[in-house]
C-alpha cells in the first residue's frame, strides 16, 4: 500500500500573533506539491490553534502539541481531546521527547494518551527515540522497540496514526541523523510492526523522522525508502520549510525511474 509522504511542523513553545500570521502567509503562498503527494500538518501552540485554523490554507492541516490523558474536568492547565475535537484539529503530537523527558512521560502515560486521543477521533503523531547515551550503548532499537510497543498495544485505527522516530540527540542540536541511520532504525521499526502487528500495518503505517531535519538535508532523508516524511521542528518556523514540503517529490520521482 503506497504511504503518502507527511510533513508536520512543529512550532514547539514559540511564536507571537503577529509571526504566527506571518509564518501562514509564507505558507500560504508558497508552491508546494499536491495533497495527493504530500499530506502537511501544522503544529502551533494551544493558544494559536484557532488562529491558524482561521487563517491556514485548506489543503494543509493542523495538529495540537499534547492533550490529556482521559475525558476534561479538574485538571488545570490541560487541554483535553474533546476540546481539539470540539475546534476541529483533526490531529495531536504524543510522546515527544520534551514531554518525555523535561516532564517525565513514561512510555505507558504516552500509550494512553495516544489511546485516549485515538478514541475520541483524533489522529496520532506519536513520538519515539533514543538518547545519545542510549545510542552510544548500542541500546538504540531496544529503547524506541519498548516505547513503540507500550504505544502499539494500545492502538486501535492504524490508518490515523504516524510514527515518528526522533533521536534525541538529533532534536534541536542541528547534528541530524545520517540518511543510513535514520533508514537503519525506520526499517527495524517497521519491521517490529510487520512482526508484532501484522504486514498490512507495517506496509501502511508512514514512519517519519525528526530531528535537526532542513532545507539542505532533507532530500537525501527522503530518498530513504522507509523514510515516509518528516517531524519539523526549528526548520518549520522558517521559509525553508516549504523546500522540506517540497522534498515528497523525491518519492514520485523514484518511482516514475
Ligand atoms: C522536533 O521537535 O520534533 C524536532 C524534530 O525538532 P528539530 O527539527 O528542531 O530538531
């Protein structure tokens, strides 16, 4: 089953209106391929979401950073799938790396929130990655086979669901993954899924990569064959974000040859 090429961008804890309207028009006038080639997922903070959702051209989408565990009520701060639902983001980040570590959401947390999320509708972008620490120790696939399990088990709608591989290392630090590394581990990944879940799932399921990914690398990423799109972070704040979108035209060209 052909997996259609994702790129989401991931504003993280950053902007104000004003850059926020400016980051949409560069978005909005850009030339990009169509949704039939690639399938583009804006991230911004909570407190933009229906700026953005205002403003953003209808063939790109958008998705929230986080959202609670379970169903709204006494929990200050959150925000909870309803919500996103009820504002019409059709999409949320899980697990990232930030959450994982900075406030220690535990491989199970992350499984039900993703399970929760897919439950109410939402589709998933869910996280995983290893530390450099945990690279270097040759601990790699054992660590992102865990998270992905905890993850896997619990969900249900395989086809609102994207993977996202994140080595931590690579996240923020500019020291992005070479295109072998980051094939080695979404080609084990999907491996995990052909054996654990089944074929059809490990042949649909679009497994992306983040970290450190820009305008200058993002081509050679995305001629990886199991490299089904990308997570964006710092790149996606910037014009060559849109060179990043652009990259899904490595997928058609490969197989037009
Ligand atoms: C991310 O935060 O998901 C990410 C990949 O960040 P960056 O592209 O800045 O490394």
């Amino acid at each position: 089953m052909a997996r259609k090429f994702f790129v989401g961008g991931n504003w993280k804890c950053n902007g104000t209106v004003e850059e926020v309207k400016k980051i949409v028009t560069t978005l909005s006038e850009a030339e990009v391929p169509s949704e039939d080639v690639v399938e583009v997922v804006i991230s911004p903070p909570f407190v933009f979401l229906p700026l953005v959702k205002t403003l953003l051209r209808r063939d790109f989408s958008i998705a929230a950073q986080n959202c609670w565990v379970r169903k709204g009520g006494a929990f200050t701060g959150e925000v909870s799938a309803e919500m996103l639902v009820n504002l019409g983001i059709p999409w949320v980040i899980l697990g990232h790396s930030e959450r994982r570590l900075l406030l220690n959401e535990s491989n199970d947390f992350v499984a039900d929130k993703v399970s929760y999320a897919l439950s109410q509708g939402l589709k998933v972008i869910a996280c995983v990655g290893e530390t450099l620490e945990q690279r270097e120790s040759g601990s790699a696939m054992a660590v992102v086979a865990a998270q992905t399990k905890a993850i896997a088990e619990q969900v249900m709608h395989w086809s609102n669901f994207v993977l996202a591989y994140e080595p931590v290392w690579a996240i923020g630090t500019g020291k992005v993954a070479t295109p072998a590394q980051a094939q080695e581990v979404h080609f084990e990944l999907r491996k995990w899924l052909h054996v654990n879940v089944g074929a059809e799932v490990a042949a649909s399921t679009r497994i992306i990569y983040g970290g450190s990914v820009n305008g200058a690398n993002c081509k050679e990423l995305a001629a990886q064959p199991d490299v089904d799109g990308f997570l964006v972070g710092g790149a996606s704040l910037k014009p060559e974000f849109i060179d990043i979108i652009k990259s899904a035209t490595v997928k058609t060209t490969a197989k037009s040859e």
